[in-house]
C-alpha cells in the first residue's frame, strides 16, 4: 500500500507523484484536511510554518514530519509520542553562506555608503576596508557552516569552527569563552536549542573585539536583543542580522535604526531555486521512509 503524504502545494504533489509507493494528497493552511488525510503517515509543513498550523489530532497515522527548511524549533516539542522529525538539511546551506559572504562584503567595500552618494551625485573616493586576511569565528560546524567556509577560502581569511564538540578542525562549544577575543566576525550558524536560545548575551558580546562584526544567519532567539542594541548604539560592535527577535521586526523597534547594523527580513534561504532545493531533500527523505530506511536528516538529541 503507498504511503500518504500530505503536501501543502501543487509543486510538491507533482514531485512527490513521481516516487513509487507514495501518493500525495493536497491540503490548504487554514482549511479543514482533505478527505484521506486520516491515512497519511507523512506530512510536509508548508515553508516557516510552525506546528499549530495543522491539526495533529486528526492524523491518527502520522509517523514523520519531513519539513522543507532547517530549523525544527516550531516543530520539536509539539509532536505527539512516536512522530518523527526530519530537517531540509542541505536545501539551503549554499544560498544562506552566500548571504553571510554578501553582508561582509557590503559592510568592509562601504557598498551602502556609496549608493547613498550616488542617488546624492556624489564622487565620494575613499579606501574601504577589506575581508581579505579577516579572523572569522563561525559558531555551528553543519551544512551551512560547511558551506560558508568554502566559500571564503577565496578570500584569503582564517576560519575557526566551533562545534558541538570537538574533533578534527573543530573546537568543542565548551572552548567558546576564550576563542571570542582577536576575531573580526564572529557568525552564527547553530539550531535553536535549550543550549543555544539567549547564547549571546552581554558577556558573549562583551568578550568580542572593538570595531567586531556579528552575523546572525542562524535564529533571533540566539541572540540577547537589548545586550546587542547596547554594543550598537555604543558604536563600539557592528553586525548583518538575518533573523531578529522578535521577528517579524515590528514598526518602531529599535534595532530598524540600530547604528552599525545591516537588516534583511530572513531571506538567507529565499533564493531562487530554494524551493525546488527544499523539495528535493524532502523526496529523498521521504523515499527512504517508504522504502523502509531512516531519513537521513531525522532530529536527535537535545532540543
């Protein structure tokens, strides 16, 4: 018999259709489930939606919930006893490294500055700083992580890998107080977790360096928002947040005028092709599920 999986979108019943032993079934956020859907053993949440958008209580089947990004905090502590959990790892590792390497890049080339002064018609020559020979810690040794030292291996910096423990090329999170000090960026890239939620704190911050960048790609619960505003608005730490806390940002907060900082509403992963990205983790996983093996990408652990 094919395993029913609920999908939230035509794109995903078209490539889950295409899978041998599955059969895809159609629902709509905020509407009732589909006739069926008592059947289904896997669902797929649509894109950053978190677990009170379904109705787990009418899933009596239900056995894996494969999402399509990777952050599974909405997720994790609300599945009921025997549901598993699968991430999109891999799906969008690539595009949000990209968006740490572009924020650097906008904030040491001045790029902000100098399209000020070309709406203002202004020739304002002057020497930019440089990611060339920068220290950059990055916090979470994943996929993203990964992904973001390839790419600055073009940019002749000196990368340190902090990870949940140690190995080789890889500091242990409990080396993390003494590695802060002599690093120019410092990026994080770790899940939200008990360990991880308020992480950087005024102490985090405080042991960084004058005139550091801190990146935030990963989650706005890492980070102590009011412990940051006070580091900004000192001048003394500038930062590129992906992700804020709250979030969305609502009118009016503080950090919109934060000086110091670059801002994008979490698009890190929103690239073209993140989609498509997304879906084909999510019919890999899937596929080993109906054919009886472990998804690879299955939440372990402390979360």
């Amino acid at each position: 018999m094919a395993v029913t999986v609920l999908v939230p979108d035509d794109y995903g019943v078209t490539a889950l259709s295409e899978i041998d032993g599955v059969q895809p079934l159609r629902y709509e956020i905020g509407e009732p489930l589909p006739d069926g859907a008592e059947r289904a053993e896997v669902l797929i949440p649509k894109f950053l939606s978190r677990a009170d958008t379904v109705d787990l209580t009418r899933l009596p089947k239900l056995r894996l919930v494969q999402l399509i990004t990777a952050g599974a905090e909405g997720w994790i502590s609300e599945l009921p006893d025997g549901v598993r959990l699968s991430t999109g790892r891999g799906a969008h590792g690539g595009s949000s490294a990209e968006w740490v390497m572009a924020a650097l890049l906008h904030i040491y080339r001045e790029l902000g500055g100098f399209a000020d002064a070309q709406r203002a018609e202004q020739w304002t020559f002057h020497q930019t700083g440089t990611l060339i020979g920068k220290r950059i810690l990055v916090i979470g040794a994943g996929d993203l992580a990964t992904e973001l030292v390839h790419r600055l291996s073009g940019f002749d910096t000196t990368v340190t890998l902090v990870g949940t423990r140690a190995r080789d090329g890889v500091h242990g999170i409990d080396e993390l107080p003494g590695l802060l000090a002599e690093k120019d960026v410092v990026v994080l890239t770790v899940p939200v977790t008990r360990r991880t939620v308020g992480m950087v704190d005024a102490a985090f911050l405080a042991a960084m360096d004058d005139n550091a960048i801190l990146v935030n790609i990963a989650r706005g619960s890492i980070v102590d928002t009011n412990a940051l505003l006070a580091e900004l608005n000192s001048g003394r730490l500038r930062a590129a947040l992906d992700v804020t806390d709250p979030e969305p940002l609502p009118p009016g907060h503080p950090l919109w005028t934060a000086p110091g900082l670059l801002l994008t509403p979490h698009v890190g992963g929103s690239s073209t092709g993140s989609f498509e990205r997304g879906y084909a983790v999510a019919c890999a996983e899937i596929t080993r599920f109906a054919t009886g093996e472990e998804p690879k990408n299955l939440v372990r652990g402390e979360y």
